[in-house]
C-alpha cells in the first residue's frame, strides 16, 4: 500500500498570506496525485488532479506541483473561505489512499 | 447529483445496504468509489467498480467483508456491508471518478456499528 504523508498537520496563517502544503509519497505514483478541500460538515471538494490540473471553477490562486513522490499545493494568497482541511490522494496503485489531511487555519 | 442512503446504527456482526442514487450525468459511463470519513477522523478509500460494473477493488480491511455494486438501469450504487465492526463507523460517502479524480461527491451517509 502506498502511504501519503502531508506535511505539517496544521499550517496557521493570515488572509492574504501563501500557503504551501506537502504530499509526499511512499513510492512513485508518477502524476496520479489529487487534492481535495473539505470544510466542517461538508463532503470534499475536488481542486487539482494528475498533480497540476485545476478542477473545474477552481480559482488560478490554487496550483499544484510535482511527480514522482513529492507534491506541493499552494494557495497563492489566502481568502477567508480557504481556511480548511486538504488532503492529498494517489490513484496509481490499488488500494488508493488518501493522506491524512493538513489542516490550514486562522492565526 | 449524488445522494446516499441506508445508513444507520446496527450491531456488531450486522449489516447495512448502503445506496447513492445518481442524476443528471449518464451513470453507466462513470466509474465510482465509496469513500468513508471516521468521525473526526481523514478520508478512507474503500472500494471501486467500473462504469459496466465488471471490474471492483476494495481496501484491505473491507475486502470479504463488503461488496461494491452497480444497477446502471436504476443509475444506482450500492455497498454491502457484513460482519461490521467498531472500526467501520463512519460517513459513506459515494463519488463518481471522472477525469482522474473524484469530481463529484454526495453528502454522504452515516453508519454507526455499536451494542
């Protein structure tokens, strides 16, 4: 089974400031790297697949990056509604899994 | 649209039918998973099946336990559930596997395995 470690657990920042959260993978999962949003109560929330496509109606301040075992998602400058939990998930090799969230809150 | 039903509180050694009926995309073409969230916990994978429903996969701690399946003419989703355990208390939710991802999420239904 591939684990996917994110990096750090929580990430406390400003409106306005840069978030950079980690994905990194036990093996190579190539591109197959996505990244999903979940807010309290809510189901989550497609941003990135294949590691750099931003899902539909997405906003340009989400991006994502890298291959192989190591993934960035960064939100360029925060809103309000950013503040949540992210996690990564790998679809490379069966069983998928999805790391175990980093969580992006108000300092 | 996705929307899950069936869920609820059972005992340990028992079983739920858990369903997702589908709208407003054609169901066949969609391959779909289940996905379970552990109160305050992350997000679990837990099982997938194609578009026709030919081929499945389960996670590790499911597998023998639940099975995955599909009624395209009914444009519904289903999971079998035996032998429950604590450890399998969460929120199901279904989604549908578009383009390398999934792009569409129900709200999810919550299971609960206690005496």
């Amino acid at each position: 089974e591939i684990v996917l470690t994110q990096s750090p657990a929580t990430l406390s920042l400003s409106p306005g400031e840069r978030a950079t959260l980690s994905c990194r993978a036990s093996q190579s999962v190539s591109s197959y790297l996505a990244w999903y949003q979940q807010k309290p109560g809510q189901a989550p929330r497609l941003l990135i697949y294949d590691a750099f496509n931003r899902a539909t109606g997405i906003p340009a301040r989400f991006s994502g990056s890298g291959s192989g075992t190591d993934f960035t998602l960064t939100i360029s400058s925060l809103e309000p509604e950013d503040f949540a939990v992210y996690y990564c998930q790998q679809r490379s090799n069966w069983p998928w899994t999805f790391g175990q969230g980093t969580k992006v809150e108000i300092k | 649209h996705l929307l899950e039903s069936g869920g609820g509180l059972v005992q340990p050694g028992g079983s739920l039918r858990l369903s997702c009926a589908a709208s407003g995309f054609t169901f066949s073409s969609f391959a779909m998973s289940w996905v379970r969230q552990a109160p305050g916990k992350g997000l679990e994978w837990v099982s997938h099946i194609s578009g026709s429903g030919g081929n499945t996969y389960y996670t590790d701690s499911v597998k023998g336990r639940f099975t995955i399946s599909r009624d395209n003419s009914r444009n519904t989703l289903y999971l079998q559930m035996n032998s429950l355990r604590a450890e399998d208390t969460a929120r199901y939710y279904c989604a549908l596997f578009g383009g390398g991802a999934f792009d569409v999420w129900g709200r999810g239904t919550m299971a609960t395995v206690s005496s």
